[in-house]
C-alpha cells in the first residue's frame, strides 16, 4: 500500500496530539516524550497518538546504508502503547514521503487527522532533507493553528538516552547499561533451528536461534538469560559468537534452558538477556569447553537462587 494512502486510514474523531518518529526500541527517552505527549493532550481535552514508521527513513534517504533495530514491529508497537499512547499509527516512509516539505507533511496529518498540537523533542526535524526544524515548526505551528510543545530529552546521571546510545552498549555487551536505558531486559525472539548438536554430545543440549538479520545481536559472548518457552520464562545460558573451538565462521546463538530437554525445532522462542558472563573462548579440547559450560551453568543458578536477582527480572 502507498505510504500516503495509509495515512486516509487513520480518521480520528476526537482532537489529537501526536508525535512522530521511528521510535526504535522505545527506550526510557522515547517513554518520556510518550509520556509528557499523554499529559499535555489530556490537559487540552484531545487525545494522544503515536505516528512510527515501520522502517527507518534512512532505508529511503540512504539505501545503501546497513539499518539494525533494536526491536520487531509487532514489539516496538505493543512498548508504545504501554507507554500510554491512545493512538498508534504505523506508516511505511517511502520515497513520496521523503520529498515533502515540512508544510507539505504537516497538511498531510491534518487533513487526515484531527490534528490540534504536537510534541516533540528539541532535535526533532522533519519533511524533505530534515528542513522542519523545531525552529520552523514553531512557525508552521502558528500559521496552521496548532500547539507545539518542545519536551527536554531524559537523562541519566546527566547522560542522554538515545537508540544510538543503546545500540553502542550492546555491541559492547554492556547488558545492564541496555537495561537502564531501555527500562526493562533487551529481548530477541526467534525460529529453533537445526544445529550440529555439539551442547547434546557435551552434555548441554540448546535450542539454536536463526537470529534475524535487521535485529542487533549483542557482543559476542556468554549470558545470563531467561527464555520463554510455553509462556514460561526459564532460567537459560546463552552464548553468542562463531563457537571458536570448533572453528566456526558463522555467528550462531544457541540457548542452554535450565532443567528443559524438550523439543523445540521450529517453535519461537523469545531470549532476555540480563548479565554478561565472559567472552567467546577457543578451547584446547572438548573437556575443557565442557567443564567452562559447567561452570558458566552454575553461575546461572546461582543468579536465579538470588530473591533480589529474580525479582529485578520480573
């Protein structure tokens, strides 16, 4: 479907504020703006909505640009309407999009939607090569008749809270930071595949993951995790790399589930990732990898026998 025909979808009776974005990860940052966005529509008696693109503008403006997300779709939308939105409103950007002016675009959401104010973050822009500034936006505002309210980003010990920063944590494995910035476990889900079955014949068996390619993958390495099988969500070790000892070239993600030796080829299963064990290791020989998945096994255990570890793991 037309980016732009979507938008005739989206009839609100009621007057709106919105705010708009890719919202990758819905970080404790774009919780916030979500969150001022809710009071100040319900302080003007209209409601509140969320405008996401599906894909990052960038696959447009830049297609040979490698994107990676920090969540799927179906998730991203489910974390904005936690956040309160009453509205959320998912549109593909494509090419058409990007070649409308700020003027353009902010016609566009008000011909199709009830459009009475919106509220965005200091370095917001939009329209064709991000010409709508907030500067030219307070302008717009005025000559289209609606509020525009400018929300300070959220900081953490004096730190703001992006995607990018978030993506630059995870890539250095740097789970618990992960887990501040987003206000709750880093989590990916996917297909069991078929694997060479070496945690079986070392005596800890996993269920091998086809990780999506759009999705980022934290650094290589072992994690303390929980994985939901049968909307259980278990103990689990899960280690992330090219499995060096076997002098693997391929990154692979294989979950050890605690006290589970079920059959899980072909079902999804979702992984939070909590805590950071150790880095991918080469090992002499199969004894000496099996005795460390022991011992990183154990230290899992352990983790879970914690009340106030458990507890901070929902």
């Amino acid at each position: 479907m037309n980016a732009l025909d979507e938008f005739t979808k989206f009839q609100v009776p009621e007057p709106i504020f919105i705010t708009v974005g890719v919202f990758d990860g819905v970080h404790k940052g774009h919780s916030h703006l979500i969150k001022k966005l809710v009071e100040i529509s319900s302080s003007a008696s209209c409601v509140s909505g969320v405008l996401t693109f599906r894909n990052n503008p960038m696959t447009v403006v830049n297609p040979d640009r490698q994107i990676l997300y920090l969540s799927n779709l179906d998730d991203r939308l489910n974390y904005i309407k936690d956040a309160g939105a009453d509205y959320v409103f998912p549109v593909d950007f494509n090419y058409q999009l990007s070649l409308m002016s700020p003027l353009e675009f902010l016609q566009l959401l008000q011909k199709n939607l009830n459009l009475k104010g919106m509220v965005v973050g200091p370095n917001f822009a939009l329209g064709h090569k991000r010409e709508g500034t907030v500067t030219v936006l307070k302008t717009l505002a005025h000559d289209l008749n609606f509020e525009l309210s400018v929300i300070e980003p959220l900081e953490i010990d004096g730190f703001t809270i992006s995607s990018t920063s978030v993506r630059d944590a995870l890539l250095a494995g740097e789970i618990g930071l992960v887990s501040t910035m987003l206000g709750r476990a880093y989590k990916i889900s996917g297909p069991v595949v078929y694997g060479e079955q070496w945690g079986r014949d070392l005596g800890y068996p996993t269920a091998n993951l086809s990780i999506n390619s759009q999705l980022i993958i934290p650094k290589d390495g072992v994690y303390i995790t929980l994985a939901r099988i049968n909307g259980d969500w278990l103990p689990s070790a899960t280690s992330i790399g090219s499995r060096p000892t076997f002098g693997g070239k391929g990154k692979v993600m294989e979950v050890h589930i605690i006290g589970f030796d079920g059959d899980l080829y072909g079902q999804i299963i979702e992984v939070k990732f909590l805590e950071r064990i150790r880095d991918q290791i080469k090992f002499e020989s199969l004894g000496d990898l099996s005795d460390q998945i022991g011992t990183d096994v154990e230290i899992v255990r352990s983790k879970f026998t914690d009340p106030d570890f458990s507890r901070k793991c929902g």
